[in-house]
C-alpha cells in the first residue's frame, strides 16, 4: 500500500496534524450549536459546518496523494467552469472550451511537457490580462479567471514533483492546504471581530486592515507549528512564507471580489452553503499556490 500511496509510510504526522484540524473544527461546530438562538445567525452556521465537505475533500486527496490532488484539481476545475459558464454567453459552449482546455494544458501537455505547459498557462493569462485592461467586458474577465485557476490547480499536480522527496513534498501540500484556509479563516474572524478601516471599500466593504492583520498573525502561529512540526524549513523561512502566502491569500480574495463586483453577484454559485460556489473558496489558493511552489522551486 505504501508503495502505491506514500501517504502510508510518510504522512503519520500529517494524520496526527489533520486529527487537530478536525478536533478544532468539532469544538467549534458544537460551540456553534450550542449558542444557536435568535441572535445567532444560521449563516454563521453553515459557514462553520461547511468545513465538513471541504476538510473530508482535501484529506481524501492527500490519502491518495500523489493520485488524488491532480484529481482534486481537475474537480474544482470543471465546477469553475460550471460556475463561470453562467456568465458567458453560451454556457455549454464556455463548458466545452474549458474541458477541452483541461485535456489540452493539463492532461497532455502537463504530464509530457511541463515547462511548455507552464509557459502557455503563463503567456494566456498574461494576455487574457492584457485584453481587459485594453477593453473589459463580462466574457473577457471571466475566461481571465478561468485560466487564473487552470493555472492555479495545474500548479497542484506539480508539488509531487519536487525535489524534496515524498515526505516534504506531501507535507508542503498540507501546509499550503492549512494555512491557506487558516488564514482565511483568521482574516475572516479578524475582520468580524475587529474590523474599522476598510482596505478597499469600493471593492469589497468587507476587507479590512484588521482582518488581514488578524490573517498575518494566524499564518504566522500556523506556518511556524505546522513547519516545525513536520520539519519542513527553518523558522525564519517559515516566517517569511507565512506573510507572503497571507498577503497573496488576501490579494486573490480581493481579485475575486472585484470580479463579482464586475459581474454584479455576490456568489459565484450555492455550491456550498454559507461559502457561495468552488470559486469562492479557491479564491485565495489560486494565488498562494503557485507563490508556494515558485519559492520551493526557488530553494531547490
């Protein structure tokens, strides 16, 4: 088995870390239910008990790693697509497109040409950039997107690759994962608590300057236990990704804001309640992912 899923042989500590994880998040589902009343908003509800379809989804992918993250990948690619396709003017059309696009990029050229691979996704969303800021419209910004997220969760499939060997590898995919979603959730909590000073209001209202402090502090205590822990890197290297990954985390949660605002919605779908759609949620990965694996392949 081991031999087929590394995860069997290198990820124990990844399995204590995870129980963890999951203990937090059974505290707060029940502190949640416990509190629920007339003052306690049922949103708040379902955005804590959602983390009970995303946590269970990540750590499949990571049991079955390095299998299951290409699949995961490909999952979140297909529902952007269905998301996105709402706003195009021929949603099977933009479906179609898209998975052919998959097929192309990912399935063919990612698995025999990486480097070619790396280079079209970068060149497209470069371009596709290009055009918007020379003419917007709704279509444009949207297939901006979708490519940002081919390029977002081609990334994923590329961590077993590194250099590092399977343990590391397997553990920097958990860390990118935790914290991620961690400071998310920090910038999140932050902001509810002790957000004043908007960062961008015409944007989003719901961005502060506190939330993304919250965020940096939340990344900070993250990125060191869970680095030591599995004894990726130094702490002074594991300081300096955490903030880097918190502010790129913020960033791509911002893009997707103004996306929306573009686009006049709020969500991007009612896949997940209390989150909004697939894209809502992969917001923020769409930019600390490919930051984590430059710096990786960086040192390497």
């Amino acid at each position: 088995m081991a031999a087929i899923f590394p995860f069997f042989d290198t990820g124990v500590r990844i399995a204590m870390a995870s129980l963890v994880l999951y203990g937090l998040l059974a505290t707060s589902s029940l502190s949640v239910t416990i509190r629920a009343s007339a003052s306690a908003p049922g949103m708040l509800r379902h955005q804590v008990n959602a983390w009970w379809r995303i946590f269970p989804a990540i750590s499949l992918a990571l049991l079955t790693y390095p299998f299951g993250p290409p699949v995961l990948a490909c999952a979140v690619f297909l529902l952007a697509c269905r998301e996105l396709g709402q706003h195009y003017r021929g949603k099977l059309a933009f479906f179609r497109l898209g998975a052919a696009m998959l097929a192309t990029f990912v399935l063919l050229l990612g698995w025999r040409q990486p480097a070619l691979a790396q280079i079209l996704i970068s060149g497209a969303i470069a371009l596709q950039a290009l055009r918007c800021r020379l003419h917007f419209s709704p279509c444009r910004v949207v297939w901006l997107l979708l490519l940002a997220t081919t390029g977002a969760m081609y990334v994923l499939t590329l961590f077993s690759a590194l250099p590092f060997g399977p343990r590391a590898n397997l553990g920097w995919l958990f860390y990118l994962f935790t914290l991620t979603a961690l400071n998310d959730i920090g910038q999140f909590g932050a902001g509810k608590l002790l957000g004043r000073r908007r960062i961008a209001p015409a944007i989003s209202r719901n961005k502060t300057w506190e939330g993304l402090a919250g965020g940096l502090v939340i990344s900070q205590f993250v990125s060191w236990a869970l680095g030591t822990y599995l004894s990726l890197a130094d702490a002074g290297t594991l300081a300096l990704y955490a903030a880097l990954l918190s502010l790129a985390g913020f960033l791509g949660d911002l893009m997707f804001s103004a996306v929306k605002r573009a686009l006049a919605i709020k969500d991007f779908s009612a896949l997940i309640p209390g989150h909004g759609g697939i894209l809502d949620r992969v917001d923020s990965l769409v930019l600390t992912a490919p930051l984590l694996y430059c710096l990786l392949r960086g040192i390497a």
